[in-house]
C-alpha cells in the first residue's frame, strides 16, 4: 500500500467514529422549560409546523421567538411542532471506534514485523 493511501485511510478511520458520537433525540418538554434548565443545551433542531427544519446554536427566547445567538435564526415558539437536542449516542460510537482500533493494531502489529 503506497504511503499516501495509508494516510487517507488512517485519516478515515480516525474521523468515522466522530459521526457516531452524537444524535438528535426528542427534548420531551417545551422550548421554554428546555431553556430553563440549569445547562440548556448549546444546539436545539426545530421543525416547524410547515416543516421546516432548523437549528439554532446557542437558542434563548426572546419576545415570544426561539432565537439562535450564535448564528443566524429564529422561529416563532407558536410556530414550533418539535423539539430535538443533541446527545451522545454511546452504541454508534463504540461500533465505529472499534473496528478502526482493532485494524490500527493490527496495522501497527504488521508494519513492527520487519
């Protein structure tokens, strides 16, 4: 294998996993208590009742609207169908971070054999 194809592939093994760490899961409450909570989370995905989806970096509610303060963003808190948060997703992770240290092992393992 040349060297810059172990590059790309090391690459991609060492970035897989950071697709599986996070998931968007139903907040189960209103957009107001989910903000008063004493660590609200730092990125909220809002579909609307259109069906719009959006998300808002760091939301607070101002004059009836959830507002993103981080970028660009907003949306009626009327207009709101759901609510969903980030969370780590525990299951995903581990599925695609051990594959990728068992064959960097084994890698390691064969490239030690001279």
């Amino acid at each position: 294998m040349s060297r810059m194809r172990r590059v790309r592939v090391l690459s991609l093994m060492l970035v897989l996993p950071l697709a599986g760490c996070l998931t968007w899961s139903p907040a189960g409450m209103s957009a107001e208590d989910l903000l008063l909570q004493p660590e609200p989370p730092e990125r909220v995905r809002v579909v609307t009742n259109e069906g719009a989806e959006l998300i808002l970096e760091m939301p607070v509610i101002r004059a009836g609207a959830l507002v993103a303060t981080a970028a660009p963003g907003a949306v009626l808190v009327r207009d709101v169908r759901s609510l969903e948060v980030e969370k780590v997703n525990i299951v995903r992770t581990i599925g695609l971070t051990l594959p990728g240290v068992i064959i960097l092992a084994l890698v390691a393992k064969r490239s030690c054999r001279c």
